[in-house]
C-alpha cells in the first residue's frame, strides 16, 4: 500500500474552528465505534444486516435474505419526514450568481498562484484538513438516500444469485465467472454502504425487506440495470450541490464504480452497454420515486427520508428488449412484469431475441451488439396510464404519493445534456399518448436512447442539468423509459 493510501485511511476529520492543533492519527478502527461524530474516520468496518431476517444459503452455495415480500401490517406513521417549518411553497428562479464573471481569454492563468503549479482558485485548495462527515440537512438527506439505495443493491445483487439454479444462469447465457463478477459487484456495495454510513453518523438508515418483481434470470438482470441506472443519476444530480466538497470526493468514487455496474448489467441483458454521450443527472426525489416502490420493511426507528414520493407513469408499450422485434410489444401493459415503475421486461414471450444467434437480432449476454430494429424511434407511439397521487408506497408503506401539479400537458424526457417536450394527448381517466421527440445533444446525436426517465408535466419549463429539480413542482407523475 503506497503512503498516500495510508494517509487517507487514517485521516481524521478536521476539528472545530479555535480547536488546538489536531493529535496524531489514531490506528484504523478494527471494531465498531461507540459513538461518531467530528472526529469520526472513513473506517474499513462492514456494516452486519440488520433487516431481522437471517441469511440462508441455498444449493448453489449463495446466501440471500430469507424473506422478501410485501408488507402486511399497519404503518404507524405516514409522508415524508419534515423539518421545523417550511419557508415557501417552492424554489423560485434567480439570475445568474453576480460573482459568476471569470472569462479567461488569454489561455493562461490571471490571477496570482498561491503556490507553484497550483492556479487560483478551486474549493478545498487551501490546506484546511479533510471532514468527512455531511455538512448540511441536504448532505445528510442525499447520503441518506444514497445509503438506502446501496442497501438495496447489496440484498439484490444477492439474491438472484441464490434464486436461480446453475442450469436456469446457464441457459440464460451467464456462466460461473459472470456469477462471480456479480458476487463482486454486490461486495462492492457492503464498501459503498460502510463509506455512506460512516460519513452519515449514527442516524444512518439500516438495511431493510425488500420486494422484487423478477422470476426468472434474465429478468432479474433487466431489473438491475434498471435499478443501477436510477441510483447512478439520481447520484450525478445532487452531488455538485453538496455542501460537503469532502463528502462529494468520496461518494463520486463510489459512484464511478456504479456507472460500470450498470454497463455490466446492459451487457449482460443483450443491450449495448453504452449509447449515449452523457450520462444523466436525476433530482433525489425521481431516484426516491422508483427505490421505494421495492422497500418493504425496515427496522423499528429507521431513519425517514425528506424526499418527494410521484405518483405511478406506466408505459403501456415500454420496449421488450428481449423482443427480435421490439416494435411488436403488446400495447396493454403485458409485457413488463409489474405495475412498478422500473419492473423489468417479460422474459417468457414468443419472439425472443435471447437465443437468437442472428447478427442484429439476437440479445443474449454480449460485449455489444448492434440492433437493426431500435428499441425505439423518432415519432414512436407512447401510451400511457398514470396513477392518481395519494397511494401508500415504500417501507411499510408509510409514504404517500404526492404532486403540486395541474392537469398534464406534456411529456418530459430526461437524457444526456437535455430536458425536452412534447405534447400529451389525453384520451382517457389517467390515460394518454404522445409521439416519441427528435431532438439533438450535438451534431446529430440523438438526445433520447438508453434506460431514461420520463414524467407527465402541467408545463414545458425550461431547465439545464444544474436546476432540473425545478421541475419537480409540475411533475404530475414519473415513468421510466426504456429507449435503447
């Protein structure tokens, strides 16, 4: 281990301002502190389960969660949780920040260096020791969700591993080493949740009882990308907004590591692991939306989250990736598994790609694989069902769906760079159609492909990557789109 590494291991958080000068850094924990606090470590120690539930190891050798189902009983307390008082009914829009007027036209640096080779400039620069410990309520509401979302990940990972036999990973094109890298990948959520924990503190939300829609494997490998895919852009979309610079270093590293799982898990759904420029950025309450809808239960005082609960967009004709021919997706709903959001594409189908050993036809697991048929297209028909607000969802179906909106008027499409329109034509109660947009990042690179959210909107307003959470007042209800 080189002495960097070391450094970093055993760095203590930076003390009160007047403190005396910081003692030296104590060993690395090897058992769990009694208490955290400003002088907490980013310690090694992983976090035990503590849904109530033992673990069980099944034929294979795999363990998983002895339960995973709904919940039966009665919440004791509902919505989300709330602070002291509540300043306005939303978050207005303000000109630029009158300090944002560096314009560097020379190509070399203006002002003077504080040190060599170090322009001027940048957060966190100037030598003030590193706290790793949340900053603000929406650092702690953010890595909160953050942790929730690694728990599940962690159980998920898991479980299909345990579920499913040797013979049913086999035929679904996945042999003993892609079993092991997704072993790996499931370690690397017990690192993820013992770094979101420890930079948490005490009141860090547990693990919990999940409820999963797949039955067979190829399903449950379409529900992780899906499930990765919300927990990687609801991440970009608040971590340049944390208060804590420190905690943002640490969680951007974490969540590099998901992006490849999501790449992973496309590849191994016969999907190409890559189809756009950029990825995107979600606010929490998107990512919120579609976790919760797979929590059962969670321990008794387990922390409550802060985050917006949308109602239900279900598309009707979502694209069947394991379709040869995803254009002939029944138009009624029956081909994802589930009402949830993000459940996967109905494997068992007449028509699959997945055995199909035809250049640009077939699906099975894949390094890439080029589509002659899209799974979507410019000028697509999109039928949608949406649920009214009010439904009990999450853990122990304690928070209520909920939205500010108006009537819906528009389709928002969230990729890339981009946030785009257009038209809602409602034929029905909770019913309605739009045609699939064209639009462009740069050049003629398309704005909508990949696994992408979408929401019924009362207004087209205009937002960028940095402000997107704007919106969340005139979203009437959130969808998941798989467009390529």
């Amino acid at each position: 281990m080189s002495h960097s590494f070391v450094v970093v291991a055993a760095l203590l958080l930076a003390p009160a301002l007047g403190a005396p000068a910081p003692a030296p850094a104590p060993a690395p924990q090897v058992s769990a502190p009694a208490s955290f606090g400003p002088d907490s470590q980013i310690s090694a120690m992983i976090q035990p389960s503590t849904t109530g539930y033992r673990q069980e190891y099944l034929e294979n050798g795999y363990a998983t969660a002895t339960y995973h189902g709904t919940y039966t009983g009665t919440p004791t307390t509902t919505g989300a949780v709330n602070g002291p008082t509540t300043l306005a009914p939303s978050i207005g829009t303000l000109p630029p920040n009158p300090t944002a007027t560096y314009y560097n036209t020379k190509g070399a640096p203006l002002n003077p260096m504080p040190a060599p080779f170090v322009p001027a400039g940048g957060l966190g620069t100037n030598g003030t020791l590193p706290r790793y410990m949340v900053e603000s309520d929406f650092d702690f509401e953010s890595i909160a969700l953050g942790l929730y979302q690694e728990w599940i990940e962690l159980d998920l990972f898991h479980d299909g591993l345990a579920r499913f036999t040797d013979e049913e990973f086999t035929a679904a094109g996945l042999g003993p080493e892609a079993r092991s890298l997704i072993e790996f990948m499931a370690d690397q959520e017990t690192g993820h949740s013992t770094l979101l924990t420890n930079m948490l503190g005490p009141r860090a939300p547990k693990e919990c009882v999940y409820n999963y829609p797949y039955t067979t494997v190829r399903e449950w490998v379409d529900f992780m990308q899906r499930v990765t895919r919300f927990g990687e852009s609801g991440t970009w979309g608040f971590i340049n907004h944390l208060d804590s610079r420190e905690v943002a270093q640490l969680l951007s590293q974490s969540i590099a590591t998901e992006s490849r799982q999501q790449m992973i898990f496309r590849q191994m759904s016969g999907l190409t692991p890559m189809d756009v420029w950029f990825e995107n950025g979600w606010p929490q309450s998107w990512a919120w939306t579609m976790l919760a809808q797979y929590i059962s239960y969670c321990p008794e005082n387990t922390t409550r989250l802060a985050w917006q609960n949308f109602p239900t967009l279900r598309i009707l004709n979502n694209p069947n990736i394991n379709r040869y021919s995803p254009n002939d997706t029944a138009q009624d709903g029956s081909e994802t598994v589930g009402p949830r959001i993000t459940d996967p594409s109905r494997s068992n189908i007449t028509g699959s790609c997945e055995n199909l050993n035809v250049t640009g036809y077939g699906c099975g697991p894949a390094v890439a694989h080029n589509k002659s048929e899209p799974l979507s297209f410019v000028g697509r028909k999109v039928l949608f069902q949406w649920d009214a607000p009010g439904q009990a969802v999450g853990p122990n179906n304690s928070y209520v769906t909920s939205t500010e909106a108006g009537a819906p008027k528009f389709v928002g499409w969230s990729q890339q760079l981009n946030l785009t329109y257009s038209p809602l034509t409602v034929t029905g109660n909770n019913t309605g159609y739009t045609y699939q947009p064209e639009g462009f990042v740069y050049g003629n690179e398309g704005i909508i492909n990949g696994t992408m959210a979408v929401m019924l909107t009362d207004l087209d307003l205009f937002v960028t990557p940095f402000n997107v959470s704007l919106l969340n007042p005139h979203i009437v209800a959130l969808g998941l789109y798989q467009a390529g």
